[in-house]
C-alpha cells in the first residue's frame, strides 16, 4: 500500500493499467483480511462485492483457488487474467494488447492455461524462468511450454538470454475459471473441497486446511491442460522484493552512487547502493558508510537488510509468524 514509484500505490497503478481493457466492473482483487478496508477505500471504482479476502494467509494455491470459485459463482464461462499487483510497467499499451492476445487465445481453448513470459533483457539471478517448446501460434505467437526453472545460478541466467527460448516468468496467468479448478481437482481433490467448505460454512479452520502447494500452476497435469506462452513486449519490473525496487528506483533517479530514498528525512555521509524509504515524516534517518543495504521504516516495524540477503526475508517472515508477530506482517 505504499507509493514508490509514482504518487500512487503500485495496487492503484496497477488497475490504472488495465482499466481500458477491462471494465471495473469486471476487474476483482484478492487480498487478505488486513487489506481488504484499506483496499476498498483506495479503489472507491471497484465494487465491494469485487474485493475478495481470504480470511488468512494460506499460500498463492489457495488463493487462486478461492477467487476462481468466487467468480465462477458468479459467471461460469468466466476467464479470469491474473496480475500480481507488485509490478512496474513503463507502457501499458503493448502490456494492454497480451492481456487481449492471452484473452483471445484462452476464449478458444478453454482446456487451455496462457502463462505471460517477458523475455529477458539481462541474466537475472532473483527471477523464475520458463522455457518453451514449440511455436503453435503464429499471430499472435504463442508457444507450448515445456518447463519452469525457478531463480537460476548467473551463468545459467547468461545462457537462458542467449538462447533466446527462455522468457521471465511475470506469473500473469490467463483461464477459464472453471478449467483451473477442475484442474485443482485433478491435482488435489483437498484444495477444492476446503475451498468449498469454507465458502458453504465460513469457517477459517476450512479455508486453513487447503493444502499447501509450491506453485499454484506447476501443480497441474499439463497433458490434460496445455500450458501456453504468450510472449509480453512490454518493459517489465517485478518489484516485488526490495532489491528490485532498489533497482529500479536507482536507475531511475540517475544517482552516482545508488542512493535512493522515499522523499523522507534522510541525510548520508559516504553511503552507496542503499534504499531507505519511510513513512514517518517526523523522523529523520540518517545512514553512514553503509554499502548495499535496504532500510524500511513504518510505523510498527523496522527492516534493515543486506541487499544480498534478499531472498532470506521469506525466512524472517516465517519466523515472525511462528513467535506469533503476525499483526506486524
């Protein structure tokens, strides 16, 4: 919920984006408990009834899960194309048109499930990538896939953006609504069942019992359910982690030395490559030779972290929540 890289939160810039694509009335966010009032006051065009919380976090499977059941409820021919709400984009139109390719593709093959792949500017050791196999589609292109890779090693990376048949995986996902939980079902029988169960009962303990899953689309049978590739053009940044955000902003500002701050109250002697974002204008951080750090300061909470240790804060959170810290999550 926080503005980083415009006057807007990312969640705000991200229904910008697709708003001349898909009318509000079609467009649903899925959040969790401690979003959902704030969210329903920062996107005054999005229905209530659209705004759809899961009564706890249970992982990325569970969700789809429950928001596919939701809006197959509501229209069973539905087509749902998902977007993770963490991302920069520069130019929504060429974003816009894979949304309408993926779209177009799907409404003709509904056994099908299109996968966006960016393809890749630079090795990138913090991102998943998937490779593909044959070109099935021409105009648009579109490609069967053949399989995923999560975060690489760098030379690997450097080999995948040489090959030129790996793309970023930007984990936007287009389906019908009922072929992805149909293939839940043939995944998993438990994840549709407790789904079921807590839409028909309420109850948290039902929603809690969804089975865990790494991935809420490697998990499916793609025999039964292709899995395409619908390549996006479009320039693309998953900030979704601090390190990215770092990145990008640093670029963006043109700072010699890779600082980058929020507009908080920040002074520096002898600092390089660090981010410090804030939220508490009455306070005033001050960092001294400091190398490659992120510092986030918010009102109950304080994160300082070395910018290589990116990938640990999944640990740090576990941890959290395992001393029972989950209000501050």
């Amino acid at each position: 919920m926080q503005k980083f890289v415009s006057d807007k939160t990312l969640i705000e810039e991200t229904v910008d984006r697709i708003a001349d694509v898909i009318p509000y009335d079609h467009i649903f966010i899925s959040t969790t408990m401690n979003y959902g009032d704030k969210i329903a006051k920062l996107l005054p065009n999005i229905k209530s009834e659209n705004i759809i919380v899961e009564p706890d976090r249970r992982g990325t499977t569970a969700a789809f899960a429950l928001f596919s059941s939701v809006i197959r409820a509501r229209d069973p021919e539905a087509i749902i194309f998902s977007l993770a709400s963490d991302h920069a984009i520069a130019d929504p139109t060429p974003f816009q048109r894979t949304i309408t390719d993926s779209y177009e593709y799907i409404a003709n093959n509904q056994q099908s499930i299109a996968l966006v792949g960016v393809t890749p500017t630079q090795p990138d050791t913090g991102l998943g990538y998937i490779k593909v196999d044959t070109l099935i589609a021409d105009d648009p292109k579109i490609y069967s896939v053949e399989k995923f890779i999560e975060k690489p090693k760098l030379n690997v990376a450097r080999r995948y953006v040489e090959a030129g048949n790996y793309y970023w995986n930007a984990a936007y996902y287009c389906f019908k609504a009922a072929t992805l939980l149909e293939a839940y079902d043939e995944a998993d029988p438990e994840i549709g069942a407790c789904v079921n169960g807590y839409l028909e009962t309420g109850n948290i303990d039902d929603f809690m019992r969804t089975p865990e899953k790494s991935h809420e689309i490697e998990i499916i049978n793609a025999k039964r359910f292709p899995l395409v590739l619908v390549p996006g053009s479009f320039t693309w940044s998953d900030i979704g982690n601090w390190g990215a955000l770092h990145d990008l902003l640093s670029e963006a500002s043109g700072h010699e030395k890779g600082m980058v701050s929020n507009g908080t109250k920040h002074v520096d002697i002898d600092s390089t490559d660090c981010l410090v974002i804030s939220n508490d204008d009455k306070k005033v951080i001050a960092t001294v030779g400091l190398k490659n750090i992120i510092i986030v300061d918010t009102e109950d909470a304080l994160l300082i972290m070395d910018k290589g240790h990116n990938q640990d804060i999944k640990s740090a959170l576990k941890m959290m929540k395992d001393q029972g810290l989950d209000q501050y999550l």
